[in-house]
C-alpha cells in the first residue's frame, strides 16, 4: 500500500466547495482514485463524502477553509495520507490525541504547565512524520463521542475542536482522575465506535504487577518477596527472615511514603520514614510497639511489604535504575534508556525528586561497590535485558494495553539483578537520557508506535 507525506493548503472557501479537494495528478493515478464522484474522506473519526480533482505538477492537497476548520488543519500541515481501494477510503493521518490531567488557558504560552515543553517536542516530532498531536483533559471530555476540544500548536497554542483521534495516548498523573465516570466511558465508546486504540489505558499498582509476574517462572527471580501486608504477623513472618524490609505504598510514587524497617538487634527495630527533607528515624523495643505506631497509617494506605535488599552504593549512598522501555514502529519492545540514580545525602530512595542525581548505568556500576566477579558491562547488560523481559511480562501477564514502561530495578552486590517496580506514566523528566538532542529518542518512538497502531 503506498503512503504518502503531503502538504495541506487551505483556500478560501468561496474558490473551492466544501466537498471538494485538490490533489497532486501523480496520486490520483497511482491510486486509481475515481474523479467525478464521491469518495469517503476519513481522519481520525471524521468522515465527509468528496470529490477529488487531480492538479498537474503538484504534490500537494488543497482544501477549502471550512473543511479544514472541521479536521483542525492550517495552511501548511503536513500530513500522511493512503488511499483504501475496496472501501474507495481516502485516509488522512494519523491523528493523535495525547490525554494529559490539565490544562491553564489562563496562561496560552505553557498551557500544560511543566510539561508544556514535552507537548512542544511532541508536536515538532509529530510534524516531522506527517503526523497530526493534539491534547486534550477530563475537562474537555464532552458529551460527544464524536469530537474533543483539543490543543493543537500552529503559531501558537490554541484550542480547537477536533475529530476523535485514531490513537489516545492515556497521559494522565492521577489515579482520581483516570477513574472518573466521564473518562472510563470515553475511553470504552472511542474503542467500540471508532475503533480508536488506547494505549497506557491504566494505572499499575505494586501488588498487581508482582502477582502477575509471579505466574511467569521466568520472571519470578527478579521479584524480591513481597505480600499485601494484612497485619502483624506477616511484618513479623517477614522481619525474621530479612535483617530489612520495606513497607512500599501499594500506589506511591516518587519514593513518597516508604518505610525501611531494620532489625538492629533481638529486641529493638528502627523503622525510617522517607520524607522531603530527608530520612526520619524512629526506634522501638519491639516489633509489636513499631507496628503499632504505623498501623494508624494502614487504615488509609495499602502497604506492600518487600525483602530489604543488599543493594550496590556509592560512596554508602544506595543506587537504582531506571530503564524506559517502549513500542517500537513494528509493535516490539525496544529499551530507549536506562539510567541510574544515586540517593541524596541522608535519604534512602533516589529519587529525583528527594535530591537523588542521574548518571549512566556504566558509570554507576564503574564506581560502585559491586562485588562480583562479573564486568561492569555484563551487569548493565543483565539490567537492559531485564527491563525487556519484565516489559513483556507485562505485556503477557496484565489485561491492559500498555506502549511505554518505566521499569524500575535494582543490583545487589553480588551482580543479581531485582525488580522495584513498574511505572506505567513515565515521567518525561525522570528518565531523560543525559545527552540528548533537541528530540527525544522517547518522543520518536511514541509517535512511531502510533503510526504502527493506526497503520500509518
């Protein structure tokens, strides 16, 4: 099937009826589009009977104003275009709708606060491969199904009314707000009636993601042990097998909320609390008195409770992983990155956010205190493949669509590597890969992905 990147002229409308439009000859004969009768014009859920006329020595498509304002096209968009012989289909795409959590109209020059920059590398990707990105919140989700009132950049941010797209890119940072009544009813009715694809469609909780990989016995030697904790006899069942454990919010992130909890000797435990501005630290004389203090926390927190784990530092400060995975333009997953991040001084978690720093995996790895006798390549190649296999895992194990992972992962000092968690709403800052160009390999092959999904 041939496809094609062409450039949209719009002209005014008085000089070009609206169901009409001006194509480059070469196409018309190449594709046998029948002229003098109408055809379907698609873009995303858009559909509009035309008629084409064929323009010699011209590589273009014209378009009256008022069939643009309805595709949200200005003078100039390019975009992809092929042409379906059996249902006489002149498909135009792919359009992509990126659903982010919110919007400040008040402010049209970051109008996605501080992601605005990753929405404007989106479009400037997007423009490069003939393809078409809006955005779009919970707040802008209508009664129709058939249109969305999106954000497109053409000189400026502005809001447009746009066709369903072929492809919904769930973006959403809150649970609360993916779980709204209007956004899960969006998100079914674009599926069955116009067979949008929606991808990273949910949340991941810890519990979900170790029970499920669970089942895979190829998995299971990255899973350190892990339980729902229910109560006080599994935290003891779990403390007198691992000198340390974690108590992980079964939908934290960010490192907030973490509880490491060490058994100093026969008696007392320390339990230390990750917060903003470092590592709180509580002792108790019993396991019982320490779960105790915690067990009003329970009543609103699901806790996680994992095996503490020997895991490699720098300069006595722990280090992890994160590796972006992704969907590539033949549906496959593919690592785009991986980095290591160093805790910050008096914290346990190395996340960003709690003063952790980025470096590569290799120079992490080259300066730990890594024990084994293995290569420092090997052990960074023992993480990549590890984000792979998990990636799939995934894939395989969960009931949801998912085209891009940060998967979180640990080395111990004997080289072994652990899973930590799976992140199903990468952040666009955490993992950016440390020389990078103005775009993101990340952003590429979103769009990629996407061109994949909707057959462009």
């Amino acid at each position: 099937m041939l496809k094609s990147k062409v450039a949209v002229q719009v002209i005014s409308s008085g000089m070009l009826p609206e169901d009409t439009l001006m194509l480059g000859e070469a196409y018309v004969k190449q594709w046998k589009i029948p002229q003098g009768q109408h055809i379907l014009l698609k873009f995303g859920a858009f559909r509009r009977h035309v008629k084409v006329i064929p323009v010699a020595k011209y590589d273009g498509m014209r378009i009256s104003q008022s069939l643009a304002r309805q595709m949200g096209f200005a003078n100039g968009t390019p975009i992809r275009l092929q042409y379906k012989v059996g249902t006489s289909t002149l498909v135009l795409g792919p359009l992509i709708g990126v659903l982010v959590s919110r919007d400040y109209p008040h402010t049209p020059d970051k109008p996605f606060g501080s992601i605005t920059m990753f929405c404007k590398e989106l479009v400037e990707a997007s423009t490069a491969q003939g393809v078409f990105v809006y955005f779009f919140t919970p707040s802008q989700i209508g009664t129709s199904l058939d249109t969305v009132d999106g954000w497109v950049y053409s000189d400026g941010w502005q809001r447009v009314k746009m066709p369903i797209p072929d492809v919904v890119n769930n973006r959403l940072t809150s649970r609360k707000l993916e779980n709204r009544p209007s956004v899960q009813h969006f998100m079914k009715e674009v599926k069955l009636q116009h067979d949008t694809t929606v991808f990273n469609e949910k949340f991941l909780d810890k519990v979900e993601v170790f029970d499920a990989l669970k089942n895979d016995e190829s998995l299971a030697r990255y899973l350190p042990e892990s339980h729902l904790l229910r109560n006080y006899t599994m935290l003891k069942s779990m403390c007198s097998r691992y000198s340390n454990v974690f108590l992980k919010p079964v939908r934290g992130s960010l490192g907030k909320g973490i509880i490491r909890i060490t058994r100093l000797d026969s008696n007392n435990y320390q339990a230390m609390f990750a917060t903003a501005g470092g590592t709180r630290r509580q002792q108790h004389t019993s396991l019982v008195k320490l779960f105790s203090s915690i067990s009003a926390k329970m009543k609103t927190i699901k806790y996680q409770v994992q095996q503490g784990l020997q895991l490699i530092e720098i300069q006595k400060r722990p280090v992890d992983f994160r590796a972006l995975v992704q969907k590539n333009a033949s549906g496959k997953w593919t690592l785009t990155s991986i980095v290591a991040r160093t805790a910050g001084s008096d914290h346990f978690v190395s996340n960003l956010a709690r003063g952790g720093t980025l470096s590569t995996a290799l120079e992490a790895v080259t300066k730990s205190n890594l024990q084994s006798g293995m290569s420092r390549n090997e052990a960074v190649h023992r993480l990549q493949q590890a984000a792979l296999n998990i990636a799939r895992g995934v894939d395989a194990q969960i009931p949801a669509h998912f085209g891009e992972l940060g998967i979180d992962l640990a080395l111990d000092t004997s080289g072994r590597v652990w899973l930590l968690e799976v992140n199903s709403k990468p952040s666009k800052n955490d993992n950016t890969p440390l020389h990078e160009n103005k775009i993101r390999p990340s952003v590429r092959m979103m769009i990629q992905y996407s061109r994949f999904l909707s057959g462009f």
